[in-house]
C-alpha cells in the first residue's frame, strides 16, 4: 500500500440490518434537541439558506431546512434543494472507483499510467510509481492545493487533458507518500482513470455506478437543465452584514472539468440515503459495493497532523484520510467524515459508524465558521452528551482565535492602494506559466488590466500599496486578491502570493511563475 499504508486499522464490519427511514423530523424529542442548534448557528452566521439531517442508530430522526434558495428570493430550501456538495464529491468518486475494482476493471495498486498514459508529474520516478490508491490520499508531493487555478474559479476553459498535461509542471512541495498536502487535481485524474476502465465519461459512470443503484434519484453531475430539475440552491457571498448571490447558474448548467473532484450536487434527501448506506447498508447495497471495498475506502492510509484546537476541542489523538473520507477518535469514538467548499457554499457529512449516527448539512453562503461550529455541536451530541458548550461558546473561540491572530498572518490593510496609471507601469506584456497559461497585463483605458486567457474570471485592476504592486479582482467573489512582484531579466518574470497568507489554498498563486513571451495586443 506504500508509505502509510501500515496505518491501516481495522473497522468494524457494516451492519446489514436494514431500517426504514423517515422522511420527516420524529419523535418530538429529536426536534428539541436540533432546532436550537440549527437555529442559533443560522442567526449568529446570517446564513442564506441551510438543510441539515441526523441520523441516529439507522434511522433519520431529523430532516429541517432554513431560509431561501436565493436570498430575498421567497423561494425556501426544503429537502430536496440541490447544494453543491463541493469536496464531499470525493467519497463519490472512490466509491465509483471501488465498484470497478469489484467489478475487476481495476486495482488500486495499478499505476496510473496503465489507463492515462500521458499522465506525468514533475518527477519521473514518482510518475512510474503513482498508483490508482496515491491519486486520493493527497500524499502525492503536490503542494497544498496545487494547480486548483485550472478549477476555480468557474467556468473556464481548462480541460481534463489540460490537468493532465499542465501536472508535469507544478513542482514538488515534499517527497511523495512522506506527508499529507491536500489537493484536488489529482481527484480530477482519477476521475479519468475511472472513465478509462469504466469504458465512459465520468460523469455517465457516476450516474450508471452510483446514483441510479442507491436511487439517488435528485444528485446531478455533468450537463443539466437547472429549470428542467428545479428547486436549486444558489451560493452567496456577505457584503456589509448581506447575503448577496454570486456566480449564479444559467439555464443549462455544464459538465464541469472538477466534477471528480467537487462538481457534484444533491439534495438532503440524497444526501441522508448517501449516509444510510455507508451506516446500515441493506443486502443490495452489500452487492452494490462489497464489505472489502468499504472497508479500503474508510480506513486510514494517511497520517493528518492534529491540530491544537482539535486537541483541546475533541481529545483527538488520531487524525487520517482514507480514500475521499477523513477520520480521526473525537472523545473517544471513531468519526469519518468530510466537508466541502466551494464558492460560497459549504456542506459536511460526518459519520459515527460505530453508533451507525451521523449527520449532514449544506449552507448556501459564506460559512467556514458556521460550518465549524455546527459541526462540533452536532459531533459532541453523540460523543459528548454531557458536554455543556453550546454554539456561542464556540463561535466565541473562534472569534477570539482570529483575533489573536499576528499582524504578520493578517492581510494588509488595501485602503491606501491606488490604481496604476499604465504609463508607470514598465511591466505590460503578455506572459505565460506553464500549467496556467497566458495572462496579459494590458492598458485598459486608465488602468492596467490583468486578465488570463483560459479562466475569463479572473481578470482585475493593478495597483500599488507602498512599494509592492498587487491585483484587485473585479469581482468580489471571484478570488482573494494577490500580490504581483515582477523582476527584471530577459526575459522579464513575474510571481504572486496570496494578500491573505492564511487564505484558502486553492487560491495557488504561489506556484505560478510567468515569463514574458511578447508585448501587449
């Protein structure tokens, strides 16, 4: 299994009694206990819209939503809104995986290049020996959130075969297998792999492998009609204490080039079927995906360092990632879950397999801390009962975390930038980095525009704040915004960096590094 696959550990075998699920909150005690939760964290965050479920020994005894699909909208979530689901994709995409593997179309210990021959990273060696397993434990020396350039933001025009072609490129951030460093690309490629073996695209084996025989009737992945379906919730962003929808979608929503790795949508309904399956899985789902292959994807194959709020919050002493599962003890019991992100929307599914418990949520709004807290609340109703810290207790902590944040891990204050007249600016031209692709820094009236050929999004305003010139998007939601530092040579270079040193990692400028390749259009 490679280097951490000795960590394995032995989870007890699925159950294979079968409890019907209710479709609505019952009993009433169930009701009392939740609804104070959702509630508290929907008020303190402002959330747009929630749909959140729990599962307890087999049974669903709490299905509620809050809010509208669109804000402002009148129109409520209710349990069959569509949410992106973002990275929790992933155990979809595994489980996809592990049905070719029981099908015998693939092994887990086949190297990649046995279905994608062209694939390559940096180093030849770990070329030759990335297997189907490496693709998804984020051990494979990317750095942390490396090439989600080419997936975020949406849409562009990065392909698959770009992914593929562009990895060979990004450099190593550690030594293969020796650590965990997220990442999503690869997820990308193991979709691919799955399209090799399976004989069909990804998202028609999905449907065929995964929806259709858990009767996931409502979950959608690839090209759909969005008025067709219907009842889709739409991500938003807060500006000035209001929750604005951005990035809305069309009548026709696309397959998407990140679907393997986050494109997948479904509604709580889906969502709490998704979860019984992997807690009291029926007969036919024991046909539909074997006890052994259960059991790879939600074992441990790679050490996750724990953090010291996980420590002090949850005792945890054990942190992994499995194939698209985390996992770690919290106060004692086995937990393995996964969240997602994805422009203002954030979901998690969490299970307690040996209390066949668990819960979903999805938000449709900017919501990392609210996610957070929830989360915790809902764990510790299972682990720690007795436990007396409710959402404000919480939600304060990590107000009070990001307080004591040092001014050195704090983004600068831009008030004081000022657009840079094009005529300053010694640095226009059209450049090129290797994975990402063409950029121009181009005069645009009054300003200079900084604008990428393959993700039409991304396209912002030059300035200046002290000595250091920096790109402003255009639009908000878009990205965080980023440093620019040219330097001078033949020819001339350019890097950025994050403004925000501790924002989100797929916002990879970091390992972007252009050189001109000619003057302006």
């Amino acid at each position: 299994m490679g280097r951490g696959g000795g960590l394995c550990l032995t989870l007890a075998l699925l159950a294979t009694t079968f409890l019907t699920s209710s479709a609505s909150a019952s009993p009433a005690t169930p009701s009392a206990s939740y609804d104070p939760i959702v509630d508290a964290v929907v008020a303190r965050y402002h959330l747009p819209g929630i749909a959140v479920g729990v599962i307890e020994n087999g049974q669903v005894v709490y299905a509620a939503t809050r809010g509208e699909t669109v804000a402002g909208s009148g129109q409520p979530v209710t349990p069959e809104t569509l949410f992106k689901i973002a990275s929790n994709s992933k155990a979809m995409t595994t489980a996809l995986l592990g049905r070719l593997v029981d099908q015998g179309k693939l092994a887990w210990d086949d190297p990649v290049t046995r279905y994608l021959p062209d694939f390559r990273m940096a180093d030849p060696w770990v070329t030759r020996h990335m297997r189907v397993a490496d693709l998804l434990t984020h051990s494979s020396g990317l750095p942390e959130g490396g090439g989600d350039l080419m997936l975020w933001p949406e849409p562009n025009a990065f392909t698959r075969q770009d992914i593929i072609h562009g990895l060979r490129y990004i450099k190593s951030g550690y030594s293969f297998r020796s650590q965990y460093q997220y990442d999503n690309l690869l997820y990308v490629v193991a979709g691919e792999v799955a399209a090799a073996a399976g004989g069909a695209p990804y998202e028609t084996l999905m449907h065929r492998e995964v929806f259709e025989p858990l009767g996931l009737s409502r979950c959608q992945v690839g090209r759909w009609s969005r008025d067709a379906v219907g009842n889709v919730a739409q991500p938003h962003y807060q500006k000035d204490g209001h929750n604005l929808p951005m990035r809305q979608d069309g009548p026709t929503i696309p397959a998407i080039t990140s679907d393997p790795a986050g494109g997948i949508r479904c509604d709580l309904t889906d969502m709490l079927s998704w979860a019984k399956n992997w807690l009291m899985p029926t007969q036919a789902q024991l046909q539909w995906l074997s006890p052994a292959q259960r059991q790879v994807l939600q074992s441990p194959h790679m050490l996750i360092p724990v953090s010291r709020q996980r420590r002090a919050w949850d005792h945890t002493h054990v942190m992994a990632y499995g194939y698209g599962w985390r996992m770690a003890d919290v106060d004692g019991e086995w937990v393995v879950w996964h969240t997602g992100t994805l422009g203002g929307m954030y979901s998690m599914l969490a299970l307690l397999p040996d209390r066949k418990s668990g819960f979903v949520f999805m938000i449709n709004g900017e919501a990392e801390d609210a996610r957070t807290v929830l989360g915790e609340v809902l764990t510790k109703h299972f682990t720690a009962p007795d436990d007396d810290h409710d959402v404000a207790w919480y939600a304060d902590a990590l107000d009070r975390e990001a307080a004591q944040r040092p001014a050195a891990a704090r983004p600068p204050d831009t008030a004081a930038a000022t657009a840079v007249a094009p005529a300053a600016f010694a640095w226009s031209g059209r450049y090129r980095d290797p994975w990402f692709g063409e950029i121009t820094l181009c005069p645009r009236g009054d300003r200079v525009e900084w604008a990428s050929r393959k993700s039409p999004h991304m396209h912002g305003t030059v300035r200046q704040l002290g000595k250091r010139y920096l790109v402003h998007w255009d639009d908000p939601a878009v990205d965080l915004d980023a440093w620019l530092d040219p330097h001078a040579g033949s020819p001339p270079t350019l890097t950025m960096a994050k403004l925000d040193p501790e924002g989100d990692f797929s916002s990879d400028y970091e390992d972007l590094h252009f050189e001109r390749i000619g003057g302006c259009p």
